[in-house]
C-alpha cells in the first residue's frame, strides 16, 4: 500500500502529546458531563447531545475529520488499553475488517430510526445506547491493535466520516497512534482524500461503499419525513419509523446505480456526499430553531415568533451552499484527516523495551 504512505511523518513532541491528551480528556469529561444530564436531567442531556453535539458533528467530518478523531470519547476510551499497552493487539484480517466496516453501516441504518420512537425524547435510554457503544469500543479495543476494529471498524459514524471528510481541511497530527503498525489499510486517518470506495478489497468493503454513498442521503431524507413519537406499542409502529428512511435510502441507490453509468465515481461520491449534508441540514437547522415540519421536533430554541421563516432558509441556503461546494468544486488537496505517524519497525509486542 505504498501509495497511501504521507510523505510527512510525525512524532508527536512531550508538550504536544500533553497538550492533545488534555484535550482528549476534556472532551472525555463534556462526554461525562452530557451522559450525565441524560440520566439526571434528561431535558438538558437531549439539548446537548442530540441538539447541539450531533448537528456540530457533519460540519466537523466535512472540514476537520482528524480533530474529531483526535478527540472523540469513544475512541479514547476505546484506546485506553493501547495506550496504557495491555491492549492484546491483534491484527484483523481483510475480511474481518470488511465485515465490521459492513455492521457499522447496518447498525447506523438501524439505531438511527429508533431516534424517532425512543432516543429523541429518552435522556436516559441514550446514556444507555451510548454506554452499550462505549462498552464494544472498549472490548474491541483491548483485543484489535489501534484504531482498526472500532474507529475504522465497528463505529456506526466511520462509514459517514468516509463520506463527508473526503475533503478535510487540514492534516492534524496523530494524537492517538505513536507509531504506526499498519493495522488497518488503506488507514482511514493517513489515507489523502479517503472516501467510502478507497477500500474495495472484499464484497464487505464494496458493499459497505456502495450503501454508504448510495442509500445514505435518501435514509436522510427519509428520516426527516417521520414524527418524533413516545414508546413503540406494535410491530407496525416499528416498521413506520424504518418505512420512510428506507424508501429514501431505495431511491437514491437506484439513482446512484444509474448514474454510475453516466457520471465519474469521484465525482459521483463528492455529490452524493453533498446530497446527504444538504438534506441534513436543510431539515435540522430550521426544526433546531423552531421552523420544523413537526413542530417541536429537535427544538433547540423557538425562534418562530421572533425571525421569519424565509430569514431561515436564506441562511441554511448559504449553509449548505457553501458546504456542498466545498465537496464538490474546492481543490482536491492531498490531505489525510491526520498525518501518519512514523513506520513501527517491528511489529513486534516489545519495542525498544516498551510495551506498546
Ligand atoms: S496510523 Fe497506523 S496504527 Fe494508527 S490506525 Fe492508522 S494504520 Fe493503524
């Protein structure tokens, strides 16, 4: 895979490692501090988690993708054990790889529905879900080497940071891996312009790409088009809140199939990226401010008496404009999210005596 090698290399400098640890720390205590208002002061926890922290998190992947890998909890908690070296760092194969690339997207398709029915208005059943993910990211994390079965495996966010960070601003340093064991290839976060096809090694892999870039923005969509409501009672219930996300995610892959006649796969991936954010927050941010087609629905403040609607949607407009061109036109730089760390010599357990 010498064609993904970073030029640069990177070895973190102590003040530098203090600093981005203190910064992982930080973000660890907001995680702390949110799953806590979950449970305690489920109103506050929602706002913060499902209304502030998941609509921050596309605009995040789109510029900065390597921050967020840098920083976020789960995959320092996942990598706990690495860094304190007791992790068990076993190397995935190819195939494994696939198949967990494959469950994050299916496990994305099916939690994300369940917003609707439990997780939009339960600060307690959230706490729950993210302590069940928080629980996986650690197991895996023990036995798998670096980032490779949870940050670029088993994470249901992963397939969308492929897609939207395609484009990513800026190349951070690595503040997780100190060397770099090649545990997973193409590495997601050394990898320039990765995208959702770059690994196409496996039907898992192809698959995986083909359900991110094709059904992801008609799920999107979909999901939009359906009511928060409290507590699932029938199995028809539960086939309504998937009814919707999935005919949109059928509608965009048959368009997405058949424009792979007509258009340029990276072209095509780049559109599609956009189409998905743009759906996103074309429905997010007006429901955020009290203009959502349901009202009340992931309302983080009611500005629907103060601003007009149309005042909304000019800037959303801009939003997504500037975000969609960003993906598609702005020059492709040759950027991985974070710059590789230096090649491990060995992958030996015991490096110049350490453990790592
Ligand atoms: S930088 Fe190297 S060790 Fe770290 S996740 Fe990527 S491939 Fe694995």
């Amino acid at each position: 895979m010498e064609k993904y090698r970073v030029k640069s290399s990177n070895k973190l400098s102590r003040s530098s490692i203090l600093i981005w640890r203190a910064v992982q720390y930080t973000v660890w205590l907001i995680g702390v501090y949110i799953i806590y208002n979950l449970i305690f002061n489920p109103t506050l926890g929602i706002h913060l988690f499902w209304n502030i922290l998941i609509p921050i998190a596309p605009l995040l992947l789109v510029f900065l993708a390597g921050l967020w890998r840098n920083v976020c909890p789960m995959a320092s908690m996942s990598l706990l054990f690495r860094h304190l070296g007791m992790s068990k760092r076993k190397k995935l194969t190819i195939k494994q790889s696939g198949k967990l690339n494959l469950i994050a997207i299916i496990a994305l398709f099916i939690i994300v529905p369940m917003r609707h029915a439990i997780f939009d208005m339960n600060g307690p059943a959230t706490a729950i879900l993210l302590f069940s993910i928080a629980a996986i990211a650690i197991v895996v994390g023990f036995f798998y080497e670096w980032k490779s079965a949870w940050c670029s495996g088993l994470c249901p966010i992963h397939p969308v940071e492929k897609l939207y960070g395609q484009k990513s601003k800026l190349s951070l340093p690595n503040a997780h891996c100190n060397q770099c064991f090649k545990c997973v290839t193409p590495c997601p976060d050394s990898t320039p312009n990765i995208n959702p096809l770059s690994t196409s090694k496996t039907i898992y892999h192809k698959l995986t790409g083909f359900l991110t870039i094709g059904a992801f923005p008609g799920f999107v969509w979909g999901w939009f088009q359906f009511p928060d409501f409290q507590g699932i009672y029938s199995f028809g219930q539960l086939i309504m809140i998937y009814k919707q996300p999935m005919l949109g995610a059928i509608v965009t892959t048959l368009a997405y199939v058949i424009l792979k006649r007509y258009i340029n796969k990276n072209e095509l991936i780049k559109l599609f990226a956009a189409l998905a954010i743009s759906c996103y927050y074309w429905f997010r941010i007006p429901a955020l401010l009290g203009f959502g087609i349901f009202p009340g629905d992931g309302m983080l403040i009611d500005l629907s008496s103060t601003i007009p609607e149309f005042f909304i949607y000019i800037i959303v407009s801009a939003i997504i404009l500037f975000i969609s061109s960003w993906l598609i036109f702005s020059k492709k730089r040759k950027n991985s999210w974070t710059i590789r760390p230096i090649y491990a010599k060995s992958n030996n357990k015991l490096i110049n005596g350490k453990n790592y």
